[in-house]
C-alpha cells in the first residue's frame, strides 16, 4: 500500500511538471456534523438559562409590562452570541450592527435597509400610491382632451409656392401625399426620409388642373385622386395610374342617362367596408359612385334637387360610418343623405342647413356615427344629429373660410372638433381651432402660419396632426410621448451627405484640336454670327451685281448681259443695207473663186463648168415672146 501511494505521489509531482501547475486545486473543506450538533445543543442550554435568570431579575413593573417587550433584548443578546459562536466556522459580511439594531433574521417582517426618514413610506404603500397616482392622473387626461392634442413639436414639408389643397395620410400612416393648385401631386415616405424633408416623388397626374382631392383606400394600396377635370383617377402607391372614370355625354339632358360626369369635379372618397368603392360629386349635379373594377360606367347616380325640384350643384360629399349613408352639401346650403342602396329620394334632407348661395365646403361623420359636422362657405361650424335632423346641435361662427375644400374632422376619442381659418394675405395668422364636441365652445386654437389653413387632418393610428396652408406648405404637428412613429421617424435622421463629383488633378489629356491654334472660336453671340455671316456674301446668299464697263469673268457689260440683248445690238440693230440678197451673196463669189476653201477643193476633178444664162435685155426679151401669149383670147 505504501509503495502504490508513493507511486501515485510520483504520478501526481510528473503531472503537475508537465501540466506547468503545482496542485489540482485547494482541498475541500470537510464538516463534522456531531460536533456541530453538539454545539448547538450547548448554546441552546445556555439561552434557555440566561432567559431564566433574566426573568428572576426583573420587578413585578416590568413583568406587568408583558412579555413582548422583554424579548426583544434577550433575541438580540442570542443573536450576537451566536454570531460570536459561529465564528469560528465563518465571519460575518460586512461591519459589525450597531448597538440595539435587530438582525433580519429576527425581523421577518420589516424593511431590509437602513430606517425610512419620518413621513416616508414603505415600498409596498409606495407601489400602491404610485398606482393610485397613476390613475389619477390618466382620469385627468381623460377628463381632459386638451393634453390630448399633440402639438409639442412640428415639422415643415415644403409642397410648393401654391396652395395645399389636398392632404392623404394612408392607414397605417407610412405615406403622406400633398396635391395642391400647382397640378402637382407630391409623395412624402416617413421611414424613408431624413431631415432634409425631401419628397421621394413628384407628378401631375391630370396635366393642367388644380388637385381637389387625395385619399388612400382602406386598404391603402391605391390613391383616389379629383381633380378641377370631369375624370377621376386612382393611382397606385407608386403613382402609376390604375384606373381613369369614362367621362360622359355633354348634350344629354338626365344626367342619369350619362356614363359619367361631364363637368369638373368638386370633391370624392373611398367606400369605409367596401375596398373598390368610390364617391365623386361634380358641377353636372349629380353624386356618382363607382367601381374600381369597371371603367366603362358608373355604379349609380344621385341627383341632388332643390325645393323647386330643380338641379342644385354638390361641393362635397362623403360616406357615413358604416358606409350605408352618401351625404353631401350643395350650393344652395342643403345637406341630403341617401341610402346607399336607394338613390331616387332622399333619406335625410335639411333645406336651411347653410346660407343659401354659399358652397358647404366639407362634411364628416363622428367616429361613433351620430353626429355628423358640416363646414359652411358662410363662416360657420355645425354639428348634426342624424336621427333628429332639422336643427343644428351646436354652431360656432366666425370662422373665415375663402376655400372651396376647408376641411373639419373629429379627434381619435371624438371629443374635440377640429377646423381651419383663412385670412387675406399679410393680414394675420391661418389658426387651427379646437372645439368641444358637447359644449361647443373653443377650448384651444394653434396658429399654423401667415396664411390661410386650408386642409387639416388627424390621423387616429398616429395621434399626429397634418395641415395644409395656403403658402404651398404641408404640416405635421406631434408629441413625442404621445405620438406614433409618422414624423417621429424621420427627424432623428441626419441629412445624408451630398456626393461630391471626382476632379482630376494630374494628368491631364489634351487632344491636338484642344489647342488655342486649332481650337475653333467659341460663339458668344448669335446677334454678332448673323452680322459676321450678313457680310459674307457666300452665306447670304448675296445676288451679283450688274457689270459695268467692258466686261470681265467671261460676262459681258450691262447692255448685253443677257443673250437677247447682245442679239438685239449686234443683228437687229444692225444698219446695213441688205435689200438685194443675191448681191449679197455675189459679194465673195469672186474670192471664193480666187482662194477656194470650204466646197471647191472637194469637186475640183468632178465639178463641171457651171453654166450661167446671159442677161438679156428687156426690149429682148419682149421680141423673144412667144406669139400665144401676145394674143388675147
């Protein structure tokens, strides 16, 4: 046995030379349970005495006293004693208690930590306060709607120079579009922005007319866009055009007759259920609905009509709630509302709900579907309870509208009323007015800029405020705690850095026409080309002029310049006398004998004498006659 632990102790040095380590580790530490149980027995016994003679000691005062209060003293004794009894085995943590404070063991249900201050209390009483804080102050928030209108912060997207005059926020609230008097109709991408605030597309989806109206779908893949033209769109998200309406015939008389509107459209939206519905009303007089599904004609027609059964102009028009009522406002200041499934007779009708002549410039539903609020071209607010429809719940008035598309439109909790000012240009400031929906009275105003407030918008999703102002700029108001995403995303973002074009700063390349003697004179001026060009008479083109004198270049001087009139100089003026043309001839006879050239040499050898008749007298020539012809018959 002893050679094998010397074998093993010989084993164990080899390891720990080649492992470059001295031990395995420390030993373990070994307990003795017996005198553990001892010692515990002994300090037991020796508590259980103290206890006793403690109790001998004291009066027949303190033993009245009860003996809660003698304990405390002797557990503390107990405890220290303990704590000086196991000290051998392990040391206590920490500095030593100080004198007559109580070990946690021996308080189970107090405080761990040193002594609260006085009028301080525990971490339990505090959760809960804290709870009944909290509740309190979310019923104060809910009391209040006015804490609710996150108008801490704002950004400024630049649309143009022109009025907004129309705002889309889709569903989820990543993608804003702006359409304005401008035609152009701008993108706007949360997520995708930085804090440049740059639109990531712009277009004119309908050429040269004013934007009236955006709206995204419910589902908000598609974007109805009206505009001042008599044919509806539907873009996508990306602005590529899905669907145009069918305009229709201008010379029918029922409009009911039509495929679709003939004059311009005044305003329009999505169906709330129904993904492929839409709703435009035009100048034609009539509300139509469409299907996004068929472009070839529209889904039913409602006809406005005045008291007087005749044709009155819809300015807007919009869906209930649940999407079974079609209401709209008309010049004439009447509101109608129609079911949705019956469109020959009204369902709701009220006849003085506006100034008569005045253009209802927007109606909304509330979001529990009750009330319905309606902005007058006549500066003034109004609420309306359908199910008793001849009077006005509320009016508020004083609110100057010079745009035929003011908007008004109720807060996410339906407890706030939201419209905008205009003003005339430098006169002021373009407000956006807070009403209370009970009371009615204005418990909050926001002046948005030096122009009228054309467009406002309150987007449910991201608790966030979007405004359009007649100066070309679109607004969005936000908290950062109460908000959502929208313009929270784009703010945080640094501008991305311009890239700068690559310069070459050595080496340069110079081709030969690149020098100043071959390189051609830049043309500064075209007014000094067309002088320069004016005095070349090759590239003006610049008629010769007459020739004077002799003549020169082969043309001559300027009586005969041209072939008539050098004939005319040199035959037919000529003046000699050429009466007798055999004389005439006769004239070279006798040097063509002499010094033949031409005919003579070639009929030398072969010519005959030529034999001439001999002139004769005329008394001759009478004798010679012969007697037939002296004699009359």
């Amino acid at each position: 046995m002893a050679a094998r632990g010397d074998d093993s102790g010989k084993n164990n040095e080899d390891i720990s030379s080649v492992m470059g380590f001295s031990g395995f580790g420390k030993k373990a530490r070994t307990f003795d349970f017996n005198a553990i149980f001892e010692q515990t027995r002994r300090t037991a016994i020796e508590r259980s005495q103290r206890a006793v003679e403690n109790r001998q000691q004291e009066t027949p005062r303190e033993r009245s006293a009860g003996p809660s209060q003698s304990v405390k003293p002797s557990a503390s004794c107990s405890s220290r004693q303990q704590d000086s009894d196991d000290s051998s085995d392990s040391e206590p943590v920490g500095p030593p208690l100080p004198p007559g404070h109580t070990s946690v063991a021996e308080e189970d249900e107090e405080l761990i930590g040193p002594p609260l201050p006085p009028g301080f209390r525990g971490s339990a009483a505090d959760d809960d306060d804290d709870d009944n804080d909290d509740d309190t102050m979310e019923d104060d928030d809910d009391d209040d709607p006015v804490k609710k209108i996150p108008d801490t912060h704002e950004i400024t997207l630049q649309h143009g120079t022109k009025t907004v005059s129309a705002l889309g926020l889709d569903p989820s609230g990543a993608r804003l579009v702006t359409g304005g008097y401008d035609f152009d109709v701008k993108f706007w991408d949360f997520a995708g922005m930085d804090a440049a605030l740059q639109a990531f597309r712009s277009l004119q989806p309908c050429e040269c007319h004013q934007i009236r109206s955006l709206q995204y779908s419910i589902t908000g893949d598609v974007i109805l866009v009206v505009a001042g033209n008599a044919q509806a769109k539907v873009l996508d998200r990306d602005g590529f055009q899905v669907l145009e309406c069918v305009k229709g015939d201008q010379y029918i008389v029922d409009m009911a007759n039509t495929k679709g509107h003939t004059a311009m459209l005044n305003s329009g939206c999505w169906h709330p259920k129904i993904k492929e519905e839409f709703l435009t009303c035009s100048n034609d007089g009539t509300v139509r609905t469409w299907d996004l599904n068929n472009d070839k004609k529209h889904k039913s027609v409602f006809k406005p009509r005045s008291l007087q059964g005749k044709r009155v102009t819809p300015t807007c028009c919009t869906y209930s709630r649940d999407g079974k009522l079609i209401a709209a406002g008309c010049q004439d200041g009447t509101i109608q509302i129609w079911d949705r499934n019956l469109s020959v007779h009204t369902k709701f009708h009220c006849r003085q709900a506006h100034t008569p002549g005045s253009d209802t410039s927007c109606l909304t539903f509330s979001y529990d579907g009750t009330t319905l609020a309606s902005r007058g071209g006549d500066d003034t607010l109004k609420t309306w309870d359908i199910r008793s429809f001849k009077k006005p719940l509320n009016v508020a008035t004083g609110l100057t509208s010079y745009f035929p598309m003011t908007d008004c439109c109720f807060s996410p909790d339906d407890k706030l009323l939201v419209t905008g000012t205009s003003v005339k240009r430098e006169e002021g400031n373009g407000k956006l007015v807070f009403f209370d929906r009970e009371s009615f009275k204005k418990v909050y105003e926001i002046e948005v800029a030096s122009a009228s407030v054309v467009r406002c918008l309150w987007h449910p999703k991201l608790n966030q405020i979007m405004v359009g102002t007649a100066d070309g700029l679109a607004k969005v108001y936000y908290d950062p705690v109460k908000s959502q995403r929208g313009a929270k995303l784009c703010v945080v973002k640094n501008k991305r850095k311009e890239k700068q074009a690559e310069t070459l700063t050595q080496d340069y390349i110079i081709t030969p026409h690149a020098l100043p003697m071959f390189r051609e004179a830049r043309q500064r001026s075209t007014r000094k080309q067309l002088e320069k060009d004016r005095l070349d008479p090759m590239k003006s083109h610049k008629p010769e002029p007459p020739v004077s004198g002799p003549g020169r270049g082969g043309r001559v001087a300027a009586h005969g310049g041209t072939l008539s009139s050098f004939i005319v100089k040199n035959i037919a003026l000529d003046k000699t006398d050429d009466s007798n043309p055999r004389e005439a001839i006769l004239r070279h006879a006798k040097e063509a004998a002499d010094n033949p050239y031409w005919v003579a040499p070639a009929y030398k050898q072969t010519q005959p004498d030529p034999l001439f008749a001999e002139e004769e007298s005329e008394d001759e020539e009478a004798d010679k006659e012969p007697e037939w012809k002296k004699r009359k018959i």
